[in-house]
C-alpha cells in the first residue's frame, strides 16, 4: 500500500488546559478502560452502531476511554501508530486554549513528519491577524476550529473574525463536524455539543466562498446532512475519520473522489482502521487510494510528494 497523509490528528490533551506538556512524556501507555470504539475498529468502523448503542445507553463508558485515548497523546505514541499503519505525515491539530499551535510548531521543528495547523485562542480577547501570521511563518499550514470544545459556534462573529483574518494565507481551515460530547456529566459546562450541527458549517463555508474548508469526520453521525448541504460547495473537502467503507464510498460519490482526505482523529481514533476503511472503500482501485489517502492532502497543503513510497 502507499504511504498515507493523516489530515487530523491531535498531540497532547485537548481537553483540559496545558494539555501540551503530556507531548514530550515517554513511555505513556493507554490506562486500562472499557473501550467499546476499539470493537468497531477491529471491524474497520463497520459496528458503528455498536458505539453509539454504547454511547446513548452508557455515555460515562465512552467519555473514559476517551479520556484514556486523550491521554496518550504522546510524541512517542503517534511514530509508533505512523509506523503501524504506513502513514509518513501526521497533520496534528491544536484546540486552543489547552493545545495551542505553538505546541505543534516546536514538535515539527523537530520532526519533519508531524505538520501543524494552527488555532485562536477564543479565551483572549486579541486580534488574530498578527498571530496566525506568525504560526504560518513558522510553518502551520493550516487552522483548527473546534466549536464544540472552544465554545464559538461556526458561524459566529468571532469566527468569521479569525478565519477573515487567516484567509490571505491560503491555506485550508479545518473545522470539527458533528454533534458529540467529550466530557463527563459534571464537566459539561467545558462544552457545546450543539454548535457541531452542520447548520453552523453551511454558513462559514458560504460567507468565505475563497477559503477551502475541510469538514472533520465528514459530520460523525450526521453524515447525510453535510452529504445534502456541504457536496455542493466547491470550496468543501471532508475526511474520512470514523466512517466506515460503505459511507466513504458515498463520500465518494457526493464530493468527488479529489475532495475526500483520508484521517483517523488519532489517538481518538486508530489510524490503521482507518487506512483499513478506506483500502476497502476503493475496491482494490489502488489509483483512487493512493488519491484519497495521499496526494488529496498534498495537493490541499501544498506538500510535495518526493518523501512518499510504496510501504
């Protein structure tokens, strides 16, 4: 198989501040949980349903293998699951305020295999312009929104704010899509499930019709609505993470075979199902694989493709 781009990953602990010093620990392993997604991912996300059975009937159960997998967010960690699945570039994503891209910025400084996006800090009431500015002159090829965690909705005036800000630079946004929950019940108040409705996601991508879009995890559970109201925005890409064979075949269908990036939301997520979800989507059409799990992604960042091989 060819060598992968995984368009969205995470380093560090995204879900409490000063998640960036978990980054360079060794020897961090996974803790013991019950973990029902690792089901689904020996089945190449096929078992969705097992998940989400688990996630409406025992949440507390996914929020702690969540949490497990948060927690493993390590340097060491991600090479070691790059190496297992054949992928040579982890585009990592921050989650200001608890991973910022300054945290990114010093791994790929360091590692040429890690690229970093960068993010705003909605915490700090600053204009984005001079900061983003300096990440992408530092190396960031992109920005992160996550509304959910941030608690700034897609469409709000502060978004708008920083991805008018971003625009000039040419580089692609990436925004989480998808209704879901990250904390446990007495932490809720860290969160805005609702804001990843694709509703929000249809009105930042037709205010900023010049800035391409890549929609993460292609809306989780709600799929068929970022099928139905993002497919026909030239300006919209979508990855692949969480979705099984069958969806990404329809991803296919929908967006064209050249909007389609293959992801894994790694450590959320395993990057070797997820190569495995999109090997079986392309049928044996090795073409189309190399497509989505490669040159898609290059082609966004702006990467060239002299490191890639055949693995």
């Amino acid at each position: 198989m060819y060598s992968a781009i995984d368009i969205h990953c995470h380093l560090g602990d995204i879900l409490f501040r000063g998640g960036g010093a978990i980054i360079h620990l060794k020897g961090v392993r996974k803790r013991p949980a019950l973990d029902p997604l690792s089901v689904s991912e020996v089945f190449s996300y096929r078992w969705g349903l097992l998940e989400r059975f688990f996630t409406r009937l025992f949440p507390s159960v996914i929020v702690s293998a969540q949490f497990a997998r948060n927690a493993a967010a390590t340097h060491e960690n991600l090479r070691r699951a790059m190496e297992k699945a054949g992928v040579f570039l982890s585009v990592c994503m921050p989650v200001p305020p608890c991973v910022t891209g300054e945290d990114l910025l010093r791994v790929s400084r360091n590692d040429p295999a890690v690229i970093a996006f960068t993010g705003v800090d909605f915490t700090k009431d600053q204009d984005p312009a001079s900061f983003l500015a300096r990440d992408v002159g530092l190396g960031a090829r992109g920005l992160k929104l996550h509304p959910i965690l941030q608690g700034v909705s897609l469409d709000s005036v502060r978004t708008f704010e920083a991805v008018d800000a971003f625009a000039p630079h040419g580089l692609p946004v990436l925004f989480h899509c998808g209704i879901c929950t990250y904390y446990h019940r007495a932490d809720r108040d860290r969160e805005v499930p609702d804001y990843g409705a694709v509703s929000h996601a249809v009105r930042l991508v037709e205010e900023f019709p010049e800035v391409n879009f890549i929609a993460g995890h292609a809306g989780l559970d709600e799929v068929r609505e970022v099928i139905e109201e993002l497919a026909g925005f030239p300006n919209v890409w979508v990855d692949t993470s969480f979705q099984s064979p069958r969806v990404i075949r329809e991803l296919i269908r929908a967006f064209g075979p050249e909007k389609v990036l293959f992801a894994s939301d790694w450590p959320w997520g395993s990057m070797a199902a997820a190569r495995r979800a999109v090997r079986i989507a392309c049928s044996g059409d090795r073409g189309l694989e190399q497509r989505i799990c490669c040159t898609n992604a290059a082609s966004l960042l702006r990467i060239p493709l002299s490191g890639a091989s055949q693995v």
